[in-house]
C-alpha cells in the first residue's frame, strides 16, 4: 500500500536540513536550498518557518528563486502576519519566514473540504505587502508518511505546502520554456487562479485551474515614499511631511501579483 500526491511523475531529492530534534540552524538551511539549487531542482518545498530569517537563508533563496519556485508554510501559530494590525480579532501577532517573503509562495491551510481557513493556521490580513502569505491549500486530515513503515493523518501548514509544491511542479511542467515563463509567472498561475476564496483576498490553490487559466493582472500599491527636500524647494522643510506651500516629488512601488499588466494609469485620492 502506499499514497499518491499531485505530481505523482515528478522525482523527489530529499533534502535534510534539520538535526533529529527538529532543530534547523540558518547555515544548515541555506547549504540545503543552495544544494537543491545547484542539483537542478524546479520546486523547493520547505515545510518549516521560524520568526526571524538569517542573511545567508535569504541570499540563497535569492540565488534560488532564478530557478526554482519556492513555497513555504506559513505557520501554526493562528496568527496575523502584520505586527501593526489593529483588527480585534488578531490577538496573537508574529511573522512566519521564509513563507512570508515576497517571493516565496507563503502556504496557510483550510479545513479538509477546502472552504474554511484552520483554527491553527498563520493568516494574511492585508494582502499585497512585503511581508505575506499568498495562498491557501488544505492542511487538515492529510495523510502522510510516519516512522517505521507507518501512515498517519496529520494537520498543519506544513501539510498545505507540499500540495502547492506538487501543483507548482505541474505547472512548471506544462510552462517549461523558462525564458517565456518564469518563477513569478508560475507563481501568479498557482496563487491567482484558485475560484475557492476564503477571506476575501486569497484564494486556494487549485491545480486544475493553475494549469487551465491565465490570471488577470492584480496591481496593488507597494509602498511609496515622499520627498520634500530642500533640494526641490526653497520652500520645503524636509520633515518626510506634506506641508501646505510645498512642492513635493512622490515615488511608488506597485505589485503585480496577477497576470501582464500594460498601459498602467495610478490615481492620487
């Protein structure tokens, strides 16, 4: 007897990066991801998450994303992702890395049916930031592997990634012209497909439409900034503030987490 995940064609390099005490030290990590990487993975799956996240983790995620798509858990904590999120329903806040990255596919987990966010599950409040979860997949009542020779049913984001794993390596699959499709846009056919929304800004994953539907373009503000340097006017302060009698030069960041965008009008309200 045995299970079948989503990509059951795919070949699997198992990759230990944890000590048997299920301790992962950042420098384990990032020789991990960087052999994965150099070994010619397509998608590296990282069922693991800690509050903090070390430079040498991040610089080879960063060398990795060129090629591979990344996907992470969000977390187990039932926590909102912003640290300054005023909602009185986020009691418990913290962030989750690397699944909060910006380019690392942050994994949240549903119920088995796929239609209610996990009691345990990290969320994603305010979508479109630097720091985010992207997309959800079930993560309660799945069936997994176990010690000596075992099966058992497990919950957890760590049990929603591997699915969005598998989903990431057909679409890779489908979409192999790596200079026609890169990681961003397989990532955009996972995280902007799914029809199932669950709080109204991320959907779950769902490898049928992932495989079948071209997301449409999603461009949300990602952060700006304000200059009022004196360097523009005489008249100017430099406080970082908008004072009346001012001339000021605005800059902003936008996100496409969707599909191509063109012709791009941004409004001031």
């Amino acid at each position: 007897d045995g299970g079948i995940g989503l990509a059951y064609g795919t070949k699997i390099m198992a990759v230990k990066a944890g000590q048997s005490t299920g301790t992962l030290a950042s420098s384990h990590i990032a020789k991990a991801i960087n052999y994965a990487r150099m070994m010619g993975a397509d998608v590296i799956n990282m069922s693991f998450g800690g509050s903090q996240i070390s430079m040498a983790v991040e610089e080879a995620l960063q060398a990795a994303y060129n090629t591979c798509v990344l996907v992470a858990a969000a977390g187990n904590d039932g926590a909102c992702n912003n640290l300054e999120c005023e909602k009185q329903e986020c009691i418990d806040k913290r962030v989750c890395y690397p699944g909060a990255l910006s380019y690392v596919i942050g994994v949240m987990s549903t119920n088995a049916n796929g239609q209610a966010r996990s009691s345990f599950s990290n969320y994603d409040h305010y979508p479109y930031g630097s720091i985010e979860y992207e997309v959800y997949a079930v993560g309660e009542a799945v069936k997994s592997t176990w010690p000596n020779n075992k099966y058992a049913t497990l919950n957890g984001t760590s049990m929603a990634a591997p699915t969005v794993a598998g989903i990431a390596a057909l679409v890779r699959s489908y979409y192999s012209d790596r200079e026609m499709y890169s990681t961003k846009f397989v990532q955009s056919q996972i995280v902007n497909t799914g029809s199932v929304c669950i709080d109204g800004a991320h959907t779950v994953a769902d490898v049928y439409e992932a495989l079948t539907k071209l997301p449409k373009p999603t461009v949300n503000l990602y952060d700006f900034s304000i200059d009022d340097s004196t360097a523009i006017s005489e008249k100017n302060n430099g406080n970082g503030v908008v004072d009346a009698g001012e001339t000021i030069r605005l800059y902003f960041s936008l996100h496409n987490r969707g599909g191509v965008a063109s012709n791009v009008n941004v409004s001031i309200d």
